[in-house]
C-alpha cells in the first residue's frame, strides 16, 4: 500500500481552486448584486425632484439595507463652518424636547470630531458608541444618540464632483450592523446622493423663483385693477361745471398752476369738488400721461396708511408676507393726490413732511431710499390753520402744502350754477337709465335754489340721480328734498316724540364727532370712543348722510 500523501497537503492542493472559485463567485455574485442595487439607487435617486423623494429613497431603499435604524443627512453651510440636517430619520421617532437633539438644532460647527472626519476620510467611517463616549468632547448629538439606544455609527462624506456637500449618518442600534464589505456600495451610493441633492435644490430654487414670480403677477393685477378703476373715475369726473363768477376765479388758478409741479391744497366743504379740481390740475398738467393717484388718509386706519404710502418690505411687520409698492412710488413721474389730509395722524405728517421735502422715500423695513418725483395735490375739509394752533396738524408740513391754496365756495354761494350742474346730471342720469328728460320745472327749480345743500354738489348729484328713478315723464315737476321727519303721537304724552332708530343714530354720532371736534380716527377721535374702527363709522356717517358741514354748522349754531 502505498503511503497516502498527508491528507492535509492533499486537501491544500485540491480545495484551494475550489475554495477560491467559490470566493470568487461570491464576489462576482455580490458585485452583480451591488451594480443592480446602485442601478436601481441611482433610477430613483435620478427620479427625486424633491426632498420628500429623496426622503423615501433613503428611508426605503439604503437605511435598512446597511443596517441602520435612523439616518441624518447633514449639508455644508456655504461659509464651511456650519452644517445643518437637509433630511433625516422622522419627526416622531425623535425626542423633539431633547436640546441635543440633532435635527431641532440647526447649526453644527463642522469642526466637530466627526463631520470634519467624515470630510477628510475619503470612504466610509464606522464609529463605536462606547469608544465616542469615552472622548472628552462631543458634538451635541452623540451623547443624545447614546441615549437613543445607538451603538455604531457609520458615516460617509456626500460629495457632487470635487465640492463637499455633506455627510450622511447611519445610526445602528446594536454592534456589527455595518458590514466593511459593503463600504464600497455606500461610497458609491453617496456620489449618488450628492447628485440627487443638487437637483433638490435647482429645483426648490426654481419653485421659490415660480412662486415669486407668481406674487408679483397677483401684485400686478392687483394694481391694474387698481389703476383701471382709477381710470374709470377719472373719465366719469371729467367736466367741471360752473358758470358763477366764483367757479371763473377757481378755473383761473387751476390753468396757472398746472403746467408746474407746485404743490396744491385744495380747501373747501364736503362735496364741493375738490377732487374734480384735482383731476383737472393733474389732466391739464405734463404729467397726465401717467394716471393720478388717489390715497384717503381718513379711510384707513392709521397703521394702514403708512405702509400704503410709503409700501413695505416682504417680513417688515406681521402680516406683510409680501413686497408692496407704496402710493408715493406709484405716482412717480405723476400726481399723487392726499385726500382728507387733516385726518392724517401726526407721526405720519412728519413723515409726509419729509418725503415732501427729500422727494424721497424709504419703505417700511427697507434699508434703501427711493427717489421719487411726485407733484402733491392734497385736500381737506378741515380749517387747517385752526388744527394747527389746536396742534392737530404740524405747522410745517402745513406751510409746506400751502404753497398753492385753492377753496372750493359752497354751492349755496354760487346757487347761479344750480341750473347748469342740475341739467349736467338730469343728462347723465337719464341716459344710463334709458329715459328721456329734458329737465326741471319751474316751481321744481325754484324748489332746488331756495335749499342750503349741505353736503354741496354731492347732494344735488345723488338727489337728482334718485329723483331720474322716481320721474316718469320728460319733465322733473316733483323733487324731495330732505325734511325733518317726527311723528307726534297723542294721546298718553303728547310730548313723547317717536323718532326713527336711524335718526336717534344720526344725532348721537353727530353729538360725538362734535364733541371730538369732527375727528373720526386717532387716540382723540370720535370711532375709539364709540369703540368702532374708523373706517365703520365713515361707512355709517356716508349712510346717515352725516357730512363734515353738518359736525361744524351744529358746532357754530351751539
Ligand atoms: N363743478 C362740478 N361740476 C360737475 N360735477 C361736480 C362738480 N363739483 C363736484 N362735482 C361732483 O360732485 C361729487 C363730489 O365731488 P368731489 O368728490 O370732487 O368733492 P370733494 O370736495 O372732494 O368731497 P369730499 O371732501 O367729501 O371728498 C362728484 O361726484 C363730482 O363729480
């Protein structure tokens, strides 16, 4: 019997081909495997349009597969000294109260220990828990992951070409969860990833830009629509009526002061056309190829006004979520006309005062001025000379905007254009009713001249408009004119008076806005006291037919 070789060297020589097949297989088998994991990583990958994508594409796809329970992926701040979480692990299965907790806090120094290491390190790095602890410094979050359960961390660096974008954290709750044979697909899947993340953030770019976009296209519309309307007013308050000498003195100061920039102040009762007056000026002047602009200083509450004037920054106060361009701007190269101007509160006038001044403007918020060149005409109701000893109106800005004053006369001074501005509505009136009138009777007008017209030409325009529905012939023989309206009753006390709700309504605000000498808004006006905003009771005051002229008539009669 020939003496068997040592089985050893035998089963040396013979299984090591095997043996080395069979690693050899193996790796071509996990090779495989790897490609088509990357291959299918990188579709998805390819696919995530936004983070949520991303989100899923990790949490589902390579968190389990290397072993790991919770995941961070940390981005570079631009400055290179911070890092922050782009994504990570779900809400919930964190500790949200916890200060270390690595995604409620936002700012990482990369020089950490461990962020700075994963950048250097040009694969995978795997960390132990234990040994970490043992460190005597740590960056926040590892001894809130210890207590999260975590015993190994794997971290690998994201990167998009050359450029660092940041690390990705796999967290495992036990030891040997990351396997060394599968540093090469993570390494391969994090080039993926830094991919991925750079079309994340073109496109969240792109989406703010779209969105942006898409708020200056509502701002747009909004301000056409504005200036549309503007428009519209403008062509439907187009003639100025009046033959009356005192109309003559008025049309005569309006040509003169056209052609300048000067600024106007428009004085006179309620409804007497000062407004008219300013469309006139601004129509006749070099700037009527851009539209007048209109602001109501008494028909928005006083935080309003400024921010309407002079426009706001995007997060300069809560609520301005957008950029607004203010009325000062928009009438740049045109008129801008302030109505109502001694409703204006005083922290406002001086900032009018200014911007007079400068023809300058900042918005609120803004760290820039705005030229602006804009010709004021501005009007009010008010004896503003009178607000200014009572130190209601800064004498400055009153002398300012007192350059050019225009008073606008009452109608009951000038009754001789009764005729001609009542033909000038019956006309207007009648036509967009569809009816045909050819004017007033005798006894009618007599009726119309003999009256005070308190609320001047604006009544006359609303009463003959209401008096058109009423007529039905050609001829206006009968027109109402206001009367105080009582009932006597008789009968237990024929003293007792029933007066109508609105009437008690009407006498009380008109009792309140003379006591506050006819200011609605401001911490001395009537609307505070009556615990309603301005704007309501202007509403209610325009309903009740309460004017300006009514508050100071009943005050001169007291
Ligand atoms: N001379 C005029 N000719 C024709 N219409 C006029 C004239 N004056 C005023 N009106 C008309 O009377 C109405 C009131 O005029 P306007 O608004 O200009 O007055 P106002 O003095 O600015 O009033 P308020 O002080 O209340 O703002 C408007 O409808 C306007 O068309």
């Amino acid at each position: 019997m020939s003496k068997k070789a040592p089985a050893k060297e035998i089963t040396a020589t013979e299984k090591k081909p095997n043996e080395n097949r069979t690693i050899l297989a193996k790796l071509l088998n996990q090779k495989e495997n790897e490609q088509s994991i990357l291959l299918c990583v990188a579709a998805r990958i390819a696919a995530a349009r936004t983070r949520a994508d991303l989100w899923n594409v990790i949490n589902e796809d390579i968190l389990g597969l290397f072993g790991g329970v919770y995941y961070t992926l940390c981005l570079l701040h631009e400055d290179r000294r911070f890092h922050s979480p782009f994504i990570h692990s779900k809400d919930e299965q964190f500790d949200v109260d916890n200060p270390g907790n690595p995604i409620i806090r936002n700012d990482h120094p990369v020089e950490d220990g461990i962020f700075d290491y994963a950048l250097k390190s040009s694969g995978p790095v795997q960390f132990q828990m234990e040994t970490l602890l043992k460190q005597p410094s740590l960056p926040v979050y590892i001894p809130y992951w210890a207590k999260m359960g975590i015993q190994e961390m794997l971290v690998v660096k994201i990167t998009n070409g050359d450029e660092d974008r940041g690390v990705l954290y796999l967290y495992a709750n036990k030891t040997g969860a990351f396997s060394q044979g599968q540093f090469g697909l993570l390494s391969g899947i994090a080039d993926l990833i830094g991919t991925g993340i750079c079309n994340i953030l073109a496109n969240e770019k792109i989406e703010e830009q779209i969105a942006e976009i898409n708020r200056y296209k509502q701002q747009l519309e909004e301000e056409k629509a504005y200036l549309i309307a503007e428009q519209r007013a403008a062509e439907g308050f187009a003639e100025l009526i009046g033959t009356s000498p005192e109309m003559q003195k008025v049309f005569s100061l309006i040509s003169k002061v056209a052609d300048s920039s000067t600024t106007v102040l428009l004085l006179g009762e309620t409804g007497t056309g000062k407004e008219l007056v300013a469309r006139a000026i601004h129509e006749a002047s070099p700037r009527n190829g851009n539209l007048m602009i209109k602001v109501n200083c008494a028909a928005m509450p006083a935080s309003l006004i400024e921010s309407e004037l002079f426009g706001h920054e995007k997060g300069s106060f809560t609520g301005a979520s957008e950029r607004r361009i203010g009325k000062f701007e928009l009438a740049h190269n045109s008129t801008l006309f302030l109505d109502e101007i001694g409703e204006l509160p005083l922290e406002l006038q001086a900032k009018i005062l200014r911007a007079l001044q400068e023809k300058e403007i900042e918005r609120i918020g803004g760290k820039t001025t705005i030229k602006v060149d804009v010709r004021v005409i501005a009007a009010t109701n008010r004896n503003l000379e009178k607000e200014v000893t009572q130190q209601r109106f800064r004498s400055d800005l009153y002398y300012r905007l007192n350059v050019f004053p225009i008073t606008l006369p009452p109608l009951r001074k000038r009754k001789q254009d009764i005729p001609s501005l009542a033909a000038h509505f019956i006309e207007r009136f009648a036509r967009s009713n569809g009816k045909t009138i050819h004017g007033l009777s005798r006894k009618a007008m007599d009726k119309l001249e003999a009256y005070a017209w308190p609320g001047n030409i604006r009544e006359l325009e609303h009463m003959i408009e209401r008096t058109i529905l009423l007529t039905n012939g050609h001829i206006i023989r009968n027109i109402q004119l206001p009367e105080k309206s009582s009932i006597t009753l008789t009968g237990h006390n024929s003293e007792f008076q029933v007066r109508s709700l609105e009437e008690v309504e009407r006498e009380y605000i008109l009792t309140v806005l003379k006591h506050y000498n006819g200011r609605i808004s401001g911490p001395h006006g009537a609307a505070l006291k009556l615990q309603i905003p301005p704007t309501t009771l202007i509403s209610r005051m325009q309903k009740l037919g309460i004017q300006k002229e009514h508050i100071v008539r009943s005050s001169a009669e007291d």
